[in-house]
C-alpha cells in the first residue's frame, strides 16, 4: 500500500538541524489516521545530514536519497 501522504525535506548541510526537523514531522501526525512517507532529499551535503536522517527512528518510514 503506498502512503496516502508524503514529506518531502530538502536539505544541504543540516546535520545541526535534520533531527529535530523529522521530530516536528513526527509529532504533527503521530495520531493522524493515514499512511505517510518521509522522504529526504539530500543534496549533496558534505556533512552528517544523510547519515544522521537514516539513523533517525522515522526511518521506517523515511526514504533518504543522496544526490
């Protein structure tokens, strides 16, 4: 089943910020009644950014691509 909402987060060098970023998204749905996507656009950060939104506990539902 595909999710009936998807986030989208673009980010450049947001290792400071990707985590409480994903804790926002998830507090706003935790009790919404549909399925939902995280899907964070990298681009290109030379930081932690990727490796820090993977690691976070949305990444069940979180789709990371690195560009």
């Amino acid at each position: 089943m595909s999710p009936s909402v998807t986030f989208f987060v673009p980010c450049l060098n947001e290792e400071e910020n990707i985590g409480r970023t994903l804790d926002c998204i998830e507090m706003a749905i935790f009790d919404e009644p549909f399925s939902f996507e995280v899907l964070v656009v990298d681009d290109g950060s030379t930081d932690q950014t990727y490796e820090n939104a993977k690691n976070h506990r949305l990444s069940r539902s979180l789709r990371s691509e690195e560009h």
